[in-house]
C-alpha cells in the first residue's frame, strides 16, 4: 500500500539533518526539493540552508547599496544579491555624486551579484574601472544613460581602440567555469566597428592566453546570433575567402536591451592565486566611433 503524503521515512528525519543534506547542494536543487515534501520544504527556508549559499568571502559592498531594514532572513539576503537587476556596487574606488532626479549615481568600479542557480559570485568590471587606451576628453565622452546607472563611456574617434580590465582570480568563486563579455551599445551613427574584426583575449593565472576574433556590430547594424557564419561585410567575405580565419564571434540583445559579445571562457581553480586579464583590440588605421561601453561582465557558464 502507498504511504499517505509526508508519512514516508524521509519525513521523520530531523529537520536539521535535512537542512544540513539540502545545505550540500546549489540554491537550486534546494528550491526542487522543497516540491518533493513538507518535510524538504520546511527545511529548505531554513537559515541554515541560506547561510550557505551567501559566500563568506564577499568582497565589501559599499554601505549605501543594503541600506535600509535587514533582511528578514538568510534566504531573502541571498535573493536580494542575486538579483542581476540590482548588481550592488564594491566599496572598492566607490565614489557617490548626487544628480537631479537620481540622488546615486555612481562613480564606481566594480559591481557584484550572486548567480541564482549556483550561487557563484558575477561582477561588472565597470567603465571607470578599465584602463581604455586614450580614453579622456578628445576621444571618448563620459555620460549617464537612463537605462543605466552606472557612468558609461561613449567612443567619440579613435583608430587605436583598446579596451582593457583585470580581476583578481580570488574574488571569484573558486572551481568554477567562467565566461568574459563587453557590454555596450552601438548607436546609429556608429561606425568602423564591423570591419576590420576586433580581437578579444583573456590571460589566465596559469598563463595561458585565450583568443579569439570578434565583431562588435554586425553589418548594417544587424544583431546576428553568434552561431551563424555569414560573413558581415563584403571586406570582411574577400579576407575569409583569402583564409585569412574563421568568421568572428558576434554580439547578441541581452533582456536589459544592450548588447553583450563573448570574450572568451576560462576556469578559475581552486589554487589559482593572481590576476585574470581581459582586453579588447583593433589598432588598423580604421577609424571608430559610437560605441558605448558600460562594462566587462564576469558570469559562471556551463561547459559542455
């Protein structure tokens, strides 16, 4: 005979113990089981269960970003890190300018979430946090953007275009796969950023040096998912016919309405100790403008 609901062995567990097993798993597969049974559910709100799944090495979040009441819980702090909408900013470089009509707009330099899934820590390595190559008045503009609250920084000329951020591989969650992108927007009256490619590289701890070649607008301002080959320009279909490499990597729409192109993906040990770098290259004497750039996102990805 079938057992009545919450009547089978693993209902008469402790919650403790339920907690400490739900505990060992990702947010995730505690949020399945809480289906499984009242038991599991119970269990699974608990703090004990939440507490270890905020990372204890967070790095310092600026004060103003969790001001108000404390969270009620450990499960409702974790939700409110891991939402991607709400990145709270690092106290690292964090300076706050009051602004008509948004009274904190920040100069800051990194941002932080939790991913809601694993709960591995993501960051936004912010406009003013990367060393961009003639990057003051004369070439590039400095602007806020409604859509963003952070500084942006809006390409006006250049031809050497060099973009640059870098990371310590501790401030990230150890065993963990992870995937670099530009974030940006290109306005109508963008220009040079089709042909030639651009060059997008990571080095990492251990040294090695990943590559790949990337296209930061399609032709025609056409947003193409990166999986199909079609050549962009008819430059660009000369060179590939020369077998001069494979067609770039291209930027897609993200939920937030900008664009995001992948820089490339690394592994980030448990033993590394130094810093990952990230850059972004076109030096041809082709000259570019209208980018704007709010960052470099730093996000776990699954492989395979």
């Amino acid at each position: 005979m079938g057992s009545a609901p919450d009547t089978c062995e693993i209902a008469r567990l402790p919650e403790d113990l339920l907690s400490a097993a739900l505990a060992l798993a990702t947010p995730r597969g505690a949020c399945r089981a809480a289906a499984v049974s009242r038991a599991f559910r119970d269990a699974a709100g608990t703090d004990a269960v939440w507490a270890r799944f905020v990372p204890r090495d967070l790095p310092p979040i600026a004060a103003e970003e969790l001001a108000g009441p404390a969270p009620p819980s450990k499960k409702e702090l974790f939700l409110r890190l891991s939402d991607r909408r709400l990145p709270v900013l690092l106290a690292d470089g964090l300076r706050i300018r009051p602004v008509p009509n948004n009274a904190l707009l920040a100069y800051g330099f990194k941002s932080m979430w939790l991913d809601r899934g694993s709960g591995a820590k993501c960051y936004m390595l912010l406009a003013r946090g990367l060393h961009i190559s003639w990057g003051d008045a004369c070439y590039w503009r400095w602007m806020y953007l409604p859509d963003s609250r952070f500084e942006v920084a809006q390409l006006l000329n250049v031809c050497w275009f060099e973009i640059r951020g870098k990371i310590h591989s501790k401030m990230l969650s150890r065993a963990t796969a992870y995937a670099s992108y530009i974030v940006f927007k290109t306005p109508a009256e963008s220009y040079g950023l089709d042909y030639p490619p651009q060059k997008a590289s990571i080095d990492t701890v251990a040294g090695k040096k990943i590559i790949r070649k990337v296209c930061l607008q399609s032709y025609e301002g056409r947003h193409v998912n990166r999986r199909i080959t079609v050549p962009l320009t008819r430059e660009y279909n000369k060179s590939y016919r020369r077998g001069h490499g494979r067609n770039p990597v291209l930027p897609q729409e993200r939920a937030d309405g900008w664009m995001e192109l992948e820089m490339g993906v690394f592994y980030n040990k448990a033993s590394d100790d130094g810093e990952v770098r990230f850059s972004l290259l076109q030096t041809s004497s082709t000259s570019k403008r209208g980018l704007i750039v709010q960052g470099i996102e730093i996000r776990p990805k699954k492989l395979g």
